[in-house]
C-alpha cells in the first residue's frame, strides 16, 4: 500500500513511536546479556522480535524502530559471523519490523535503527562519547551498515532512525554519508544536563543537521524524561521539527544487573514535548507498551 510520508505527516500531527524493545523482550523472558543484546534474537528467535513490535503496535504505536541497533560487521564478525550473514540479519531487522507493522498497523511506518559507534564496542561508551576513532573512522564505520539499511527504505523501511548519538564528532560522521543519498532519517542524540555526553552544545549538533536535507527530525532518546524536558526546546528552536523518546529514568546497576529507582516516564509529559515542537514522541529503555497506550491517548485528546 501507498502511505503518506512521514515527514508530511509529522508537518500536521504529533505520531507516536514504540517503546523499548529490547526491555520488553527482556521482559517476555529473553536473556540479552551478551554484547550483541537484542541483535542476537535476529539470529536465534526473530519471531520473539515481530511478536513484540506487534505488541507495541497493538498498544498504539505508528512507528516500530528495528531490531537493528546492535548490528555491526564488526559485533557480529566478532563471533564468527561473515559479512554476507550481517547483511542479512540487518535486512531481516526491516523485514520483521514490517512484517508486524503490516498485520497490526498497516498505516504505520518502519523505522531502521542506525545506533552509534558505542553499541557495538558494548561498554558503554555512547554514554561517554569518549570515542578512540575520528570523524573519518567513524565515517568509514557506519558506511558499509548505512549504505544496506538506507537500501531498505521504500522496501520494508520507511526512514533510518540514527539514535543515540553522544558526540558532535559522530554527529557529523553521520551527517557526512547521509547528505545526498535522498533517504530520509531523523538524528537523535543521547544527552544530559543540555549537553551532549562530551560536554557539547545540543544547539550546534541540531544545527549540523539543518543543512542535511534528508534529516526530516532531530532530538534525543535513551535520556531521562528531565533531560528530554529541558533539551526538546533547543531541538524545536535548531531545527523546527523534534524527536524525543526517553528512557525511563531508572539507572541500570551493572555489578547486580538490575534496575534501580522509579520510572519517571510520565505520558502526561507529552504535552510539553509537543509545545516545545516535538512530533516524534515514545520512549526507550524501560517504556513499555502500556506507557505508549497511555501517551497515544495524550496525543489524540
């Protein structure tokens, strides 16, 4: 079927993005200890990933981000898999996403989960941005990953979701091999205190991407709901059109391996997103499908 863009439907309403799904599939009893997370599932259980990107659907979602953000050749070559066997399993992220979306919402989008440099170092580090590579390292990184997810939109996908971002160094990694292709994305970064995880400006990171015709949004995801609060402003005023899908806001304790604190992901805070100039709205870690009914609800009141 034919579906309205997603950039022109985010020019007339706020559309409502999934939750965490790798949390959910922990939560359906899936062990995601090992450092390809959630990736692994696509070797070894895709069906347990369409059945919770259905879940999300059914709970209200528009939009399913993939599987896909753990997937490198160098994560996956790491264990043995070739080059061939990553390509697929990244276009099996796309076809599974679809594949729920058809069923559930077939008015909804697909959207190709690019993560950062960090995932597949699996230490943390794109909560640091404290990177050993350079923007012509991180280029060439993200190119051979980019260049089969970007071939997947208008096959299955419908926009690249390049998230979790900490650095402007990765920003304009990113940017660089976007420009020119044509495939629309949003930018998405991980930040605290209005800052990126480096300690840069969120302001210049938007701004970066104003100039990159394909960036259809910018924002932040996999940050507190009080650091989307305060850094959704700056995204509007950069850029004009906002993307924010926050954590929780629960701290994950590594030596126990588990979650600390309450959620303080309230849908109620959708309102302020939207004002502030957010059309992008969902969460990430820890948000689960009855948080994306309660913010869908928000958004059609």
């Amino acid at each position: 079927m034919t579906r309205t863009s997603l950039r022109d439907t985010v020019a007339s309403r706020p559309v409502v993005l999934d939750g965490g799904l790798a949390t959910l599939l922990e939560r359906h009893g899936h062990d995601l200890s090992s450092d390809l997370w959630s990736a692994r599932l696509l070797r070894d259980d895709p069906a347990a990933i369409e059945r919770a990107h259905r879940e999300f659907f059914e709970a209200g979602a528009e939009v399913a981000t993939t599987a896909s953000y753990q997937v490198s050749f160098e994560g996956f070559g790491a264990t043995g898999v070739d080059r061939d066997e990553v390509e697929q399993l990244l276009r099996r992220s796309v076809s599974l996403a679809a594949a729920a979306r058809d069923a559930a919402a077939p008015d909804g989008w697909v959207a190709a989960s690019v993560g950062p440099y960090g995932a597949v170092l699996a230490d943390g580090s794109e909560y640091r941005g404290d990177y050993d590579l350079d923007v012509a390292g991180l280029r060439a990184f993200h190119r051979p990953r980019l260049d089969v997810l970007a071939s997947t939109v208008g096959e299955g996908a419908d926009v690249l979701a390049i998230e979790t971002i900490p650095c402007l160094a990765e920003v304009e990694a990113v940017l660089a091999e976007l420009d020119g292709t044509g495939v629309p994305a949003w930018l998405s970064l991980t930040a605290a205190d209005g800052r990126t995880r480096q300690g840069e400006h969120l302001w210049e990171a938007f701004a970066m991407a104003a100039d990159v015709a394909e960036v259809i949004a910018v924002g932040i995801n996999c940050t507190t709901p009080v650091d989307a609060r305060d850094a959704v402003p700056t995204a509007g005023a950069a850029f004009g059109t906002a993307v924010v899908y926050p954590n929780s806001g629960q701290a994950w304790n590594a030596a126990t391996r588990e979650w600390e604190g309450q959620s303080a992901f309230h849908a109620e805070d959708v309102a302020a997103w939207v004002t502030s100039g957010a059309r992008l709205v969902g969460g990430c870690c820890r948000v689960g499908p009855e948080d994306i009914t309660a913010l869908r609800e928000i958004t059609r009141s």
